[in-house]
C-alpha cells in the first residue's frame, strides 16, 4: 500500500501530461482533416522554401545545416503515432525543403560555365544562337556560341549596333545559326549596381552566359546554316512588323514570338504604370486564348462531319488538338518560363475537361508550378515566375471562394444583368490580381501601377476577342496574300490599347513607388497571402497578421539618403528637401533609372551641382546635409584629375563619408566612412541611411554562391590603379585644363551657407 502511495505523485502527472498531449494531437488531427484537400497545395510552397533558402542562406555549411535540420525534423516526426495527418506532415514537408536546397545547389552545379575574369577585348568567330532585336535602341542582342576561341566562356552575349551588324545579301538577314567574326570588349556578368537592384551575374549563371560586352566595328558574316525554329520566329517577328508600324507592331509581335523588341520605350513605361505590363509576356492568357480558339475550331468543325461526330469523342479530339497547340505556340514564343508554366497549366486543363473533371483548381496551379520548379528551380527567385503564379493563384482562388461563386454564377436574367455581371466579374479579377501582384512589383521594381484593374476591364477583352484573334486570321490568310484587312483590324485594335494604357498612366497618382521592401517584410506578406488562400475557413483570417505586418514593416521602411554604384562613379544624394541628385551630370538614362527607382522616385534626378548644400568642382563635391539635427559631410571625388595631397586629406578629416571611384590614400580618414574603390570592390554598391545610421551593401560578407565566388576571383585577377599619382607623371598623362588647372592650383572648396 504504501508502495502504491509513494508512486502515485510521479505518475498521476504523467497521466495527466499524456491525456493534455492526447487532445491536443485529436484537435490537430481534426483540424488537419478538414484540411485534408489542401494539404497537397503546399508541396510547391515547401519545395519554394528549400530553393530559396539555398538562395538566401551565404555559405556552403548553411545549406548543409539547412539539410541536416530538415532530415532532423522529418525523422522526429516518425516518433508521432503511425497513421495519423499530422505525422505525414511532419515527416513529408520538411523532407520537401531539404530537396528544395538540394535541387538548387544541384541545379547551379550543373549549369556551371566558365566566367570572365577581367574585361578583355578579343577578336572571334561565333555562332549566333539567339538574337533579339530591340528596334527602340536601333541594335542587336546576340547571344554567341564562340568558335575556337579558348579564352573566352562558351557562350556570351554582344550588344551589336545596326549599322554594324550584317547587310542583308544574297543569303538573307542574319538569322540564329550564322557564323559570324567580330571583335568585341567582354566582361565577366556584373553583380547589382545598388542594393536592392537587379543581380544579372546570378542570372547569367543560370542562363549559362560567361561575359557580356558590345561589338567594335562591323561584324561580318562567315558562314550561314540557320535554326528552321529560330530562323522562323524571325522571319515572323520581322513580317508582323513590316505589317503594322511602330509600338503597335512591336505588341503584335510579341503576342506571337515574343520578341518584345520593337516597343518604345515611353510606350512600354506607359503600359507599366497602367497596369498592362502584363499582357506583353506571353503567358496565361494568351496560351489559354490559343487553346480554347483550337479547341472551339477543333469541335465545331469535326461536328460538322455526322461520322466523325458519331465515332469519336470529339471533346476528347478537341482536347488533344488544344494542347498541341499550346505546345506549339509555347515553343514558337521562345519557351520562357511563364509561357511553360501556362502550357503545362492549360493541358492539365484540357486534360481534366477530356476526363470530365474539374480542372481549373488550384491543384492546378500547384501542379504547374511544382513541374517548373522541379526542372529549373532558379526561376523561384525571378519576378517572373512570381508574378505569373501569384496572378493566376489569386485569379482561382477568388472564383474558388463560395460568396464570389455564388455573385458570379451565370442566371436566367437579361442581357444587360449577364454584361453587368461579367463587368464584375473583370473588375474583381482585376483588383485580386493588383493586391496579389503589389508586392512582388514593389519588391523587384519599387513602383506599381494603381489603376490596372480599371485598365484591364477593357483591355483583357480587347486583347483575347478581338487583337489576337484578328492577328491569327491576319497571319493565316497572308498565306494566301488576303491578310491585309486583318492587319489593319489588328493595328487598330493595338492603337486602342496603347491609347488605354497612354491615357491611365497619366492620371494622377496611376504610379506607386516605394524605395525599399526588406525582404523579411516581402516574406512575410508572400506568406500571410498564401496562408489567406490556401487554408480552409476561419484559420485563414490568420494569415491576415503577417501580411499587414510585412506592409507596415515595407511602408514606415525610410529611403535611403545616398546611393553609390559598385564602382563608385555614380551616386545619388537626397537633398534636405527631398530632391535626389546624381554626382556625374553626363550619367546615362540607365543609371539614372537604376538609382531613381532604388531610391522611390518618380521625377527627374537632378544634378549634384544645383543641390542645396552642396559644393562642387569639376573634379570634386562637398554635400552637408542635416538630418535630425545633425550635419552629414559628403565628399565625392568625379574626376580623373590629381588633387592636392595636404587639402585633400583635410577634408577628408572633415567628412563623415567619402566616395570615389579609385584608390584613396591611407591618410585620408573620414569619419565613418570610406568608400573607394577596394572597398566598393568587396562589398558592391551602397545605400547609406543617415537618420538611422546604417549602411547596406549589395554584398555583406562571405558568399559561397557559383557567381559571387566567380565574381570574387575576377576582382583579385583585376589590375587596379591609384587615385594618387606624382603630379609629374599626372600631368605629363592628362595634362592641365585652363577652366580648372588642377595640376596648379590647390582645391578651395568655398564654405558652405550658413
């Protein structure tokens, strides 16, 4: 008796911790069984995670912990008992992300290529594999197959002016298969200018491009045995072109090729900013309207035949006829990654319509983007592939939820009642896939247009009946020489559109600019959103917390007071009031792009000289600016003209940052920082926030990732020079300019106003 009394305290609480981690594992299992039809829909989102965790995490022995972290949990979930949803869960969603880690590092191992390790001017034979025309810049992207050439990569990309690109002979246009010679400067892929730009030498890697460059000269042509698909993209883009001017004929050959190339610029900026960007990928839309008019073409005309429509399924014909079509077109616009995912997306569709099921689903959706992600798992990070499937994702699960269902059902009611309900219908489609976009365009591009779903009302319709259908007619009766009244039915359709996007891009406010989303904020609205779509019932609302911490988070994040690019030649400066003004007033229209939308502007950057606070030179600037009471000095250097030793180092002392694009002396010591060129060397560009006084670089340590690891081997190849050089040798080199005389007079900076 006593035996038992001694025992009872250490196992009646052992009971009772048993019993509590019963129910609760009952409640969760309950919980997961409701759930049980969504459950499939997170594979990708956990395939998502591993892939960008490779992405995010620096260093080879992160992604190995990341790995053993994932196993680690997945064999703890077989301590849970057998049977049940929730071990299932455990084991098979952490087992998903360390695949997802692992197919990334696979995949950049696999694509792996020689890089250029420093900027080299060579003279070579190439074929050309890709060529993209881009009317607006009046050259030629050519994407080469170098040809005994072992110094350079295997594959480069040269941007080749058209007055020297290959005269049309007897043998044709240039086309992808000739053989050409040209002589080209060639550098190894740069990294982001500024934080928060594009990184194109993580993209090139992928891409498998090892430099870049521009030709110098004329190219000529040595040999010609074309690519029957690319020669006939070509061919194709060119024809649509010749058939329908300007922009216009620039949309019309996208739609069908997906050369994008004969768009103005202005004309391009206007369908960005409202909100029809979208409409020049080749993507959801546009194979679904191929789809569905083979389809619809496919069963009308096989009805029309009594034996045809008695001895075979017709809708399981048509279907077949479908898909193949969305192959073919898939293949013909060039294959891009949104082009697939919507391929793959609508034979699925036509598959399950053949079966008789429900196929527009988001298992879908979740089906697609698990096969894009499996085979190139570095499209995850790319703002196309985010784009794409947060439209499509956020388009299904509106018409997937029960309210909207039931609002949009088609009824017996009249004509004017059916058009008012599909006006809705367009409406809310639009304003779902804005809210779903918004984040992912602030994240990438820091702007957003406000009025795309106003915009879109009109111009989905436009595009789907009338523009692509008239185009497809257009082409198929150019066979026959009768195509000209289609084209000038398509041209005027595309006038239409463009003058849509014109007219909205200019309304006030039809722009949104944000300087900065951190990536935890994007985070966590990717993930609250997903969670609202994906979960069933009232759990969803909890996905509502994350997603409006992530928008406070991005919206109270401050813009950045100075941006300087990674080779310290270009900066921009945001004045005491507000205005942003670049150093070089020679910087191009790239540049001043790149650091005005980094920076959340929508006007024009102006120039350093006029700034308020700022004194500058031919060869120097002087910026003080106040930010919460206290005095920031900016001293940039823009020239390539000695300075003297004693009054530069002066001011430096004086100044809280420096910036120049060559080697500084040791005695220069600012007060907190000194950006020249070693320095920019390894961390890349900045951007400098006074108030909060921190300083973010486009590299912010070590970096085991193939191209910053390439990237880093390039800059201990590279030779550098010293901003500081006798002044003999400085002047015997450059010489001395009568307006500024830097080899004989000292530099005075005048003070500053009070």
């Amino acid at each position: 008796m006593d035996a038992v009394f001694d025992s009872a305290p250490s196992t009646l609480p052992e009971t009772r911790q048993s019993g509590l981690l019963t129910r609760l594992n009952s409640k969760i299992e309950t919980a997961l069984d409701y759930q049980r039809d969504q459950l499939p829909l997170w594979l990708p989102i956990m395939l998502g995670c591993g892939i960008a965790a490779w992405f995010v995490l620096p260093v080879q022995g992160s992604w190995i912990a990341w790995v053993a972290a994932m196993v680690g949990i997945a064999g703890a979930g077989f301590l849970l008992p057998a049977g049940g949803r929730l071990r299932r869960v455990i084991v098979i969603a952490p087992l998903t992300c360390a695949l997802g880690c692992g197919l990334a590092w696979l995949r950049s191992e696999v694509v792996a290529a020689p890089v250029t390790s420093r900027a080299v001017i060579e003279t070579f034979s190439a074929r050309v594999e890709r060529i993209d025309v881009q009317v607006t810049k009046d050259r030629l992207r050519l994407t080469l197959l170098p040809i005994a050439a072992p110094t350079l990569p295997p594959r480069v990309r040269v941007n080749v002016d058209s007055k020297d690109a290959p005269a049309q002979d007897s043998v044709g246009r240039l086309v992808v298969g000739d053989r050409i010679r040209l002589k080209a400067r060639l550098i190894g892929p740069q990294a982001a200018s500024v934080p928060g730009g594009y990184d194109f030498s993580r993209a090139a890697w992928f891409m498998g491009l090892g430099a870049t460059g521009k030709s110098l000269g004329a190219v000529t042509r040595e040999g010609n045995e074309p690519t029957h698909e690319q020669g006939f993209r070509d061919r194709l883009s060119a024809h649509i072109k010749t058939q329908v001017s300007g922009s216009a004929g620039g949309i019309a050959a996208a739609f069908a090729t997906g050369d994008r190339g004969g768009i103005a610029t202005a004309d391009e900026d206007a369908m960005r900013a409202s909100g029809l960007t979208h409409l020049l990928s080749i993507s959801g839309l546009h194979v679904t309207a191929v789809v569905g008019a083979v389809m619809l073409m496919t069963l009308r005309l096989t009805a029309l035949s009594s034996r045809l429509a008695l001895r075979l399924p017709l809708i399981v014909v048509a279907a077949g006829a479908g898909a193949w079509a969305g192959i073919g077109y898939t293949l013909m616009t060039g294959a891009e990654i949104p082009t697939i995912r919507s391929c793959v997306a609508a034979v699925l569709l036509v598959i399950g319509g053949a079966l008789g099921r429900q196929a527009f689903t988001l298992r879908l959706v979740a089906g697609g983007a698990l096969v894009v992600l499996l085979v190139w798992p570095e499209s995850l990070i790319g703002p196309s592939f985010q784009l794409s499937f947060a439209a499509i994702t956020s388009l299904v699960a509106l018409h997937e939820w029960g309210p909207v269902q039931r609002l949009l059902t088609g009824r017996d009611e009249s004509i004017f009642v059916k058009t008012g309900r599909a006006m809705l219908s367009l409406l809310m489609t639009g304003l779902a896939v804005e809210i779903a976009l918004a984040p992912i365009a602030l994240f990438h591009f820091h702007r957003q247009g406000l009025y795309g779903a106003l915009a879109n009302i009109i111009a989905i319709p436009l595009t789907t009946f009338v523009t692509m259908p008239f185009e497809a007619l257009a082409i198929l009766f150019d066979t026959m020489g009768m195509g000209a009244p289609f084209w000038w039915l398509t041209g005027l359709s595309l006038d239409l559109l463009l003058g849509i996007a014109r007219h909205v891009a200019i309304w006030p406010g039809a722009l949104a600019a944000l300087a900065s989303v951190p990536t935890g904020a994007f985070a966590a609205m990717l993930g609250g959103a997903l969670w609202v779509i994906l979960w069933r019932g009232r759990p969803r609302v909890w996905g509502t917390v994350p997603f409006l911490v992530g928008v406070v988070w991005a919206l109270t994040t401050p813009p950045p007071d100075l941006l300087v690019t990674g080779d310290g030649k270009h900066l921009a400066v945001r004045g005491d009031n507000g205005e942003l003004a670049t150093l070089r007033t020679r910087a191009g229209d790239y540049v001043r792009s790149t650091l005005a939308e980094r920076a959340g502007d929508l006007g024009e950057l102006g120039d350093l000289d006029t700034l308020q606070g700022a004194e500058c030179s031919d060869d120097v600037c002087r910026v003080t600016l106040m930010r919460d009471g206290r005095a920031w000095r900016v001293l940039a250097t823009r020239s390539r003209f000695i300075l003297p030793i004693g009054a530069f180092v002066a001011e430096c002392a004086a100044a809280d940052i420096v910036i120049s694009d060559r080697k500084l002396p040791r005695t220069c010591l600012p007060k907190w920082l000194k950006a020249d060129r070693p320095m920019l060397e390894k961390t890349g560009g900045l951007a400098v926030n006074f108030a909060a006084r921190t300083v973010e670089a486009v590299s912010e340590g070590d970096d085991d990732h193939p191209w910053a690891v390439a990237r880093r081997a390039g800059l201990a190849k590279r030779v550098g020079g010293s901003f500081y050089t006798s002044p003999r040798r400085r002047q015997g080199q450059y010489g001395c300019q009568k307006e500024r005389s830097p080899c004989e007079q000292p530099y005075r900076p005048r003070p500053v106003p009070e």
